[in-house]
C-alpha cells in the first residue's frame, strides 16, 4: 500500500468540484460540491445514529437501499436540520442534483452541514448547480475544491488516497471529510465522502465499510455524540477492472486493510482539528481483557474533560486517567494498572501498579508540549489492545462554542 | 417542613468542628473534621461506583455492614487514593479516630478529598485528633467548622437543615456536602454527610437513601463521572424520640419527602457551585414516556459541552439542546418536542415541534444573562417529567483544571 495524491480524484472516473453558490455570507468560502463517478457504482453508507436526523440523512437512507448511488451533492454553511421545509428542500436538492447529472433520483445522496435550525437557500444550491457542473475535474484540483467546500470550523482541509494491488490491478481509494465526533455536533459534525475504482460486491462494501468505521472513525472522541448530520458514504466504480470481489477472499482483505489506513487517517486528521484543540491526544489501551473493554477504557480516556484539560495544560496528571478508566463502566483490578505518557520529545511512566511513583516533571512537561500526546494504560488483564483519538480542551474550544450562532 | 439554621448539629445529639491540622500547606484552611453523635446510631451509605476506588471508601465499605456508624472523621487536600500505603493510613486514621472518641472500630467511617496519588500524612492527622476532639460543638459553629473544613475548589461552604413533625415530635434532618459530581472527579468529587435525630431502621434508613439519592445527587451533571472517593453517609441517632419508623409508613414518607428536599438542595448548591461555573443549568424534561427515559434525556442536555458552552455565551442554542435530546440513546419524534429557555428574567419558546421559531433575540439574552437559566423540553410523549441540574463550561473551568496539580 503506498499514498497518493489526488483525494477523491485518485481513482479512476471520478471528478469533483466545489463552488460558493450564496448560502454563506462569505464570499471566499465554497459552501457547494459535487462528487460524481463517470460510471455506475455500488455504494455503501452509515449515518448518524442521532434520534434527530438531519433531512439530507433522511433523504439518503431512503436514496441508499439502491446500493447503487454514484454521485454526492452537498453543502456547508446551513445543516438543514430543524429547519422550516427541511425536508422538502433536501428532496429538491437531490432532485436538480440527479437531473443536472443526467442520472437516476436513486443514484444521487445529499449532504448539508452548519447551523441547525435554519433554512436552506435551495434557490441559491439550484442557482449554483450549472455553475459547479463546469467546474468537475478528474484532477488533484477537484478534489480540493471539494474538500474546501464541506469545511466548517475545520482549520485545515481533510484529504488522501491510497493505492494498491489487487491480482496485478492498480486499485485507488480516496477521501475527503470534515469536522470530527462530539467536537463539533451542532455543525452536522463528521462528512466523509470515500471513492474507489475498484470493482467489489454492494452488501460486502457495506460490511467492509461498517468494521472499519468501527475501528476508525468510531473511536475519535467522546461520549456518543454523534450529531444530526453525520455520514459517511463510500461509492466504488469498478474502473481498475480488477476481478470483482464477491468474498472475503485475500484482495477483500487487501482492499479493507487500506480502507482502514486511509479512514485512520483522516480520523486522526479530525481529532487534531477538533475546534480549539492544541493537542491530539492518542490513547493506547494495551493487555485489556477483551477488545471491547479495550475500546471503552481508551474512549473513556480521550473523552475526559479533566484528562483533556490536563494535556490542554501540559500536566502530567495521571490520576484522571486513571479516575477515566475506572468509570468507563469496566470492572478491573486497578492495581494492576501502569499508565505512560509519550510523545516525540520522550515517554515516562507516571503510574505502576495503581499508584503514582515519583518521575521527572521537567520531561512529563516537555513530552505533554508535543503536538501528538500518547497516554498508554497497560491493564495487565489479557492480550487485546484499542487506540483511540481525541484532542484537548482548551480556551479557544469555549470561547468559539459560547457563542457559535453569531 | 421548614428550613431551620445549625446544619449537621440541628439535629438532636450532634456535634462537629474542624481544624488545620497540616495536610494542607495553607494554614488558613481547614483540613480535618470529626462529625460526632452522642448516642448510637443507624446508619446507611452510598459509595463511588468507580472501578477505581479511594481507600476510605474500601474502609467504609468494610465498616458499614455493621449499619451502626456514629462518627466521621474526614480530611481534606489529600484524597488517600492510588497512593502508597493508602489502605494502611486508612485504616489508622479510622482505628485512631475510633480509639479517641472510645467508640468502636465499626462505628467511625473515614473520608479523604484531594489529590490522587500522593501519599496521606497520617501523623498529621493523629496529632490533630486531641485539638480536633477540643473544639467539637453541639452548635451551628461546629457545623461550619465541619463544611469548611471538607471543602477543596469549592467556593461557598454547602450546609443546611430542615424540620419536620413526626406523630407531634419534632424531628431534624441536617447535612453538608463538597464537590459535585463530574465537575470535581479528581478532587475526591462528592462528599455529603447527613444526620438525623429520628429513629429509623436501618434497612429502610439504606432504601430511602438510595432513593432520594437517585433523585438528587444522581441527578446533577455529567456522563456518569464518578470519582474514586465519592461518599454519601447517614447517621440517625433516635434522639427525637419519634416511634420508630420500621414500615414504609407514613412518617417514612414525610421524611423521605424532606430528606429528598433536602438533598436536592445540597445537590443544586454543588453544580451552581461546579468549578469555574457561572450558571446552574436546571433541565426539566416533561411529558416523557417514562421516569428514566425523561431523566436520561435530561441528565444527556446538562451533561453535553456544547450546551453548557452555549449557555456561558448567553447563547439561546436550542440546536444544541435537541442534538444532545438526540443522542441520550432514547428513542422519540423530534418532531413532536418544543423548546424553552427560561429565568428570573422571563421565559421564551425557542422550538416548537422540533423546528426553530423566530423569537426575540434581546430577551433570549438576557434570560441566559442570569444566574440560573432553565431549559424545558417538552417531549410530548407521554406524562412522566424529570429534573437535572449542571453548570456551564467556562474559560475558568479550563484555567482551573489544565493545571490543578501545581
């Protein structure tokens, strides 16, 4: 497996673009996009499992049971959620959208992320859509301009691509996504758009695509907060023209093996750009009992407001780590438990068996400066290991939500 | 039912004091207390649910199935948890404690709050015991003394007492508390301690406890946070000469009713009280389909970051409060639920059937201007209600914890 550029673009016969059509004020920022695929599609999709659900989800988990959608028209600035005629508003996007294209009303998904509440300009999206169709390119430049377009409070634009082998086949999956988890749900949080040309089965699709969201974009951050909006959608063409996999045979296991590379990464890319966020905060949980208990120890960890605030602060304060731990709802025999901080600048432990042993403060605080902070908790319990992300809390994080509607 | 004045000593036979005995460098702060009853008593207890517990707590445990405790004997700045010897300096403190006030190891529970991890200056505390035991009083000073002394971030002292007739005696039920649920988690959290002059079975004592516990202190903030050494202790002495109450009769059911105002009052105190908090956020879900499924709900809007963010801006972000609704885990029609942002200053509907109304943005305002803002959410889905309470996120919440161990 090998990274490319290119994002959605990587794979063959797909193009995008994005355009500022008018529902956002500000003129510099695309608030329009479109991903299409030359050729037809299986696609697989997971929503929000929000008992509020955006209209565009709605819309689309009707539009997904084709299995065959291959084109995705999304906005930013206004989530169409709660809103006056949300509903039917996302029923006309989707609709220009499939007839601008040429293609089937079940071929087209929509997508709508910002302020819940309010109503969607879809003057302004249906004004925009011959606009935008000019602008497709099967380049790096389309994928970018679509990138930019699905941006929120994101500091920076989410996207990559890999590429692999399947049976003497060049196979390439790319992705755009933004926002991330619990760290920004009232903009309609996570968008994750995933292309590949490479030719697989629709229910193994969805299968593969479901474990690694599972592995990837399930373990960022906090306490079940999955907004109203949150997708991610996957549309395979077949162009590579490898044998189409139709079992978990070895190229299934190739192929979701790099989809889970690629959705890590721009996982991780999510948590750090978690609104305020100085730091991203990496949890390992090492020798738990049971990877499921791994999983909800380390997502305790990263969803901490203390812990959080505490690498936020560059203190070393294990004691919350291991408070976090023990009220992720697991029974363990704390003391067993070692707990570890690294980063590039060095790693120390700060907690052996239960209880705090003396350490160097000067290096705790140089390894809690870094970028990237890594809290590993060795449960001493069993074999199974989970990682997951999150990032800190921080000034900026409450003076940006305090007032996020003006 | 009335408030009266005297905290922990209103009741009959109770007395208490504080004292700096030099757990704590500052020497103006009180960091040792004794809470005392003359004659014996029953006694219930609820502990930390915490994988990870204090070593007070595993004490309590031990000591409480003799459901006869008449002494506390508290320190504060130090939470004897994840420390070395913690168990062993326990255990001494609760045996020295026992041993001077001639009682029986069975009848003295201990309480530590403060910082994980460093170890409990046990010397200290027994050379405070002579002092300590010199300054017990049956007034409201001694009750002071006590609050005070248990405090650690906490702001105000929290205390009070109520009195109530039972067959034409008078009965007294006072209490103090420190800390409030997640808000302080590494802090030793939650310390209430509670007396009564009634007499009461010990069984039906535990069961009211647990109840009233689960409609108050359970009910305030955050995402099931529960720290290493939260502790709730009853004591009853039977000094008010009531018939002893052995049924759930109804002299049970008066002093439920004013143990769980009681309760509740503490309970507010502590999230209006919650670290850097400007507001307490009260959230009354109503006309749910059941008790838990309104409490869930509520306990998920008063738990959520985001609108705690919102509710330090002042901002009327209703979004927020129908996301966090969303994702409680309980299953309802959105479509159905209004919205009110209310206080002293006014009341004004900001949803209505799970769609934002246009309202006065001035008055939206200044009702969140005040100290306490309620949030209504009316589920319209059946007739059960519930109320949680929390406080806002603040930049004062992140400057306290992204350094509190220096």
């Amino acid at each position: 497996m090998k990274w490319v550029e290119g994002g959605i673009c990587a794979p063959l016969g797909f193009k995008a673009g994005g355009i500022h059509c008018g529902i956002r004020p500000n003129k510099a920022k695309n608030d329009l996009a479109f991903i299409v695929s030359d050729a037809p599609c299986t696609s697989a999709a997971l929503f929000t499992k929000n008992a509020v659900k955006a209209a565009p989800v709605l819309v689309n988990l009707e539009t997904v049971k084709s299995r065959s959608c291959r084109a995705v028209f999304v906005n930013s600035g206004i989530a169409n959620a709660c809103a006056p005629d949300d509903l039917e508003n996302a029923y006309a996007m989707r609709d220009a959208g499939a007839e601008a294209l040429g293609f089937r009303k079940e071929e087209v998904l929509v997508g709508s992320t910002g302020i819940i509440g309010q109503r969607l300009n879809i003057d302004a999206v249906k004004a925009g859509i011959p606009v935008l169709l000019k602008r497709l390119e099967h380049s790096a430049k389309g994928s970018d301009e679509a990138a930019h377009a699905i941006m929120t409070t994101d500091k920076k634009k989410k996207e990559c691509a890999v590429e692999i082998e399947l049976n003497g086949k060049t196979v390439r999956i790319g992705g755009i996504s933004k926002g991330s988890g619990m760290i920004h749900p009232n903009m309609g949080t996570m968008l994750c758009y995933i292309t590949t040309d490479c030719s697989i089965d629709a229910d193994l699709l969805q299968q593969m695509l479901r474990d690694v969201c599972n592995h990837s974009f399930n373990r960022i951050s906090i306490d079940g907060d999955t907004s109203t909006n949150d997708s991610l959608i996957m549309m395979a063409n077949g162009l590579a023209g490898n044998e189409t996999i139709t079992s978990k045979n070895a190229s299934y296991h190739i192929m979701k093996e790099a989809l889970l590379a690629l959705c890590i990464d721009l996982a991780r890319r999510m948590a750090a750009d978690g609104e305020g966020a100085k730091h991203l905060i990496t949890c390992e949980v090492i020798n738990a009992a049971t990877e499921e208990e791994a999983e909800r120890l380390s997502k305790s960890v990263v969803s901490s407001s203390l812990t959080k605030a505490a690498v936020f602060g560059n203190d070393a304060n294990w004691g919350r780590v291991l408070c976090a731990l023990g009220y992720s709802g697991v029974q363990f025999d704390y003391r067993k438990v070692d707990i570890r901080f690294s980063s590039a600048a060095g790693s120390i432990t700060v907690c052996r068996r239960g209880t705090g042993v003396d350490f160097d403060e000067e290096l705790a605080k140089r390894i809690l400066s870094e970028k990237e902070v890594i809290i590993q908790a060795d449960m001493k319990s069993g074999e199974q290991t989970a990682v997951c992300w999150g990032c800190d809390l921080t000034y900026d994080y409450v003076r940006i939500n305090g007032d996020y509607r003006t």
